[in-house]
C-alpha cells in the first residue's frame, strides 16, 4: 500500500482511495455550481442595468413628451390670442374720426361755458359717450349729466371715473364744467387721467403718431380708433388676452368696456398677470361683489394694502425692494411692467429674472417683460430655469401641468411655495 511522505498509508488516515475522488467530484461540481451564480448574477446585472436605462430613456422620452405638449398648449394659445384680435379688427366698427385743430378746441371752450346744453354739445362731438344711437335722447342725458356738476356720485356714459377723477385733481370741482367736460377740453390735454383703469401717459406713448396727426385726447382717440384696433388703455390690459378668453363683443362696443360692464363677474382675466381668482381670494368676499372689476379694486385700493394680483408678484415685497416705486406714482404691478426688460427687476422673491433670461437664451421675444414671456410659453423653453430643480423634474412629477398649461414656478407659487 502507498505511502504518504510521512509514511502513513490513505487507509492509516481514515481516508479511501475512493472517498477522496468523491470530494474531489463534489468540489468541482460546487464550483461550477458557484460560477454558474456568478453568471447568472452578472446576468441579472445587466438585465437590471439594462431596464435602468430603459426606465431612464423612458423617464427622459417621458419629459420630452410633456415638455412639448407643454409648448404646444401654449403655442396654440399664443395663435388664439393672435386670432381672437385679428378677429377684433374685422368685426369692430369704425367710427368716423376728426381734426380736434386749434379751431375746434376753441369751439369746445366756448360751448363749455354755455351752461348744461352745450356742456352736452362738447361730449356730444367727442363721442366718448356710450348711449342709444338716438341723438335726441342722447343728448338730453348728457345735459342732465351736466346739470349734476361736480359730483362724485355721478357716473357718467363713458370710460370715465367721476369719482376718481375729482378725487386726483382737486381743482376740477371749482371749474365750473362737469369733469368730463373739464377731460375733454383740458384735463386730456394736460395728461391727467380720466380714470385708474386709463393710462394716457402710456397710452399716448404708444400712438404718439396718431394723437399728433387728429388732435384728439388720449381717451377720444381710444373709444374712436384704439380699441377697434386692438389697443390696450393700461399696461395690465391686455386686450388680446382679454378676447382670446371667449369673450364676444358687437361691432360697437370695446374690451375694455365689455371687461368693465360683465367680463369680470364672469370671472374672466384683463391681462396675464392678473389672476382674478387669485386677487379674490386675498381680499376676501368684498371683490367679486360690491367693489366692482377686481382690476379697478386693485388700482385703486388693493395695491395700497398690499395685495398682489398673481402668485408670481408680490406688491409688497416688491414696494420694500424697490424704493423708487412709491415716488413713481402708479402701483407696484404697473411700474414693473412698464421697466425695461434689461433692468432684471424681480416681481418677487421667486422669479429670478436674470437667471431666467440668461436660462432663456437669445430666442426670448426684445422687449417683452420677462415673467409674462414665462408665463406664456417660455417656461416651456427654458428647461433649466424653476423652483429648486430643473423643469423638467418638476415636470416629471406633476404631468397633469402639461394639459392645463400652469407653469412649474407658478403651480410651485399657488401650493404655498412649500
């Protein structure tokens, strides 16, 4: 029997010859075994990086997908605005304008000191007054306007605010002329206001041109060619936005009319970065009501107390950021948008302008305030730019935003800013 180097025999150990074959087997086969898991876990490896990748691609494909659902909604809403105002023009009727020269000026001067009934003749030749179409009836209601005087209770046929206008200038109630009147022939001429929702220094800034060549006052021009052109009276009236809502006007009638008389009780928008539900439920049940236009609240009081008109501009806040709005005279809302785009102001403590425009790139429309840019489509280009995370992500996670177009740092805004 053989063996071992220390002279002990396989049999003297306790092991056979054939035990030891058999271990010999059993570790190979354990082995193999072992490497078969090992394939078969490198195998599964791969089957999970795979469907890693598979479930990234898709995520990515996912928010491509959103992402130019997104920018499709608000492509077609941009065409819709542009269709509604083009839809404007053909429908509304023009009214016959007029030279308002040196001689007609002082043809309205002189019928101004004749007492009710040509007070009545000077509105009457401006057409500013909204009546029946009967010249007769017209004109012995605004000579009973007239007869009124100064009063701030009275509102008179037009887009005009009695109370308001007497309440800016002080001197108007010693004129001796009902304050439409007194607008008409010179109050318009001297740049005041004939009403909060009017801006004439705007206004007149726009059609320069126009106003040079008839003569007419910044509200004349409006009610007889500027609103059948789709013109805009004050920066947070936009009137393409406005129309693109559904709203159906006559031939004779103007948005801004229309939006003062039933649009806002239907609850309807005078311009992107006026949310009427949103205003409300910050004041409370007053606005929707007894005040009136939520946008006429706003500019004549809610600003005052701090109420912002959207999720994404803070009044407040930005009245404490900026000092020089309260030496502007106008209110927190319109002085941002009347700034150049280039000065990067923030209409609150969530939008960075700057950040944005330069996540924007050069595709960005000149001279369109940056956050209504946002707001209507920008959002959806500037993938980079939102609350805490890329667009996308935040996309990702709240796909219901693709169909109702709300944009990640507004919907971000409106949760509380959580």
């Amino acid at each position: 029997m053989a063996r071992n180097r220390r002279g002990v025999t396989p049999a003297a150990a306790g092991v056979q010859p054939d035990g030891a074959a058999a271990i010999l087997a059993e570790r190979g086969r354990t082995l193999e075994r072992v490497q078969a898991l090992a394939r078969e876990h490198a195998g599964l490896r791969r089957v999970a990086h795979d469907a890693q990748l598979r479930e990234a691609l898709t995520r990515t494909e996912l928010s491509l997908a959103l992402f130019e659902a997104a920018a499709g909604r608000a492509e077609a809403e941009a065409r819709l605005r542009a269709q509604a105002l083009s839809a404007w023009r053909r429908l509304a009727r023009v009214r016959p304008s007029r030279r308002h020269n040196r001689p007609s000026k002082a043809l309205d001067r002189f019928l101004a000191r004749l007492g009710s009934l040509g007070q009545a003749l000077v509105i009457a030749r401006s057409g500013v007054w909204r009546g029946e179409g009967r010249a007769l009836h017209d004109l012995r209601h605004m000579a009973a306007y007239a007869r009124r005087g100064a009063r701030s209770d009275v509102a008179p046929a037009a887009l005009f605010s009695q109370a308001a206008y007497l309440s800016a200038y002080p001197d108007v109630a010693a004129a001796r002329v009902a304050p439409l009147v007194h607008y008409l022939v010179r109050g318009g001429f001297e740049g005041r206001a004939p009403a909060s929702f009017f801006q004439p220094a705007w206004y007149a800034s726009r059609h320069a041109h126009a106003l040079a060549a008839t003569g007419l006052s910044p509200l004349e021009h409006y009610v007889r060619a500027g609103a059948r052109e789709g013109a805009s009276p004050h920066p947070l009236f936009d009137v393409g936005h406005y129309l693109a809502q559904g709203v159906e006007l006559a031939p004779d009638d103007d948005p801004l009319s229309h939006y003062l008389r039933e649009g806002w009780r239907r609850g309807l928008s005078p311009g992107p970065l006026f949310d009427p539900a949103w205003y409300a439920a910050q004041v409370g049940a007053r606005v929707g009501s007894e005040p009136g236009p939520p946008l006429l609240h706003y500019l004549d009081q809610g600003w005052r107390d701090g109420v912002s008109p959207h999720p994404l501009f803070d009044a407040r806040w930005y009245r404490e950021t900026y000092p020089d709005v309260e030496a502007a005279g106008v209110d927190p809302l319109t002085h941002y948008l009347l700034e150049p785009p280039e000065h990067f102001r923030r209409p609150g403590p969530w939008f960075d302008a700057e950040a944005y425009a330069t996540a924007r790139g050069e595709d960005r429309p000149a001279g369109l305030n940056l956050l209504i840019d946002y707001l209507l489509g920008g959002a959806w280009k500037a993938r980079d730019f939102g609350p805490g995370s890329s667009a996308a992500v935040y996309l990702a996670r709240r796909p219901e935003l693709a169909r109702t177009g709300v944009t990640p740092l507004e919907h971000w805004a409106r949760q509380g800013r959580a």
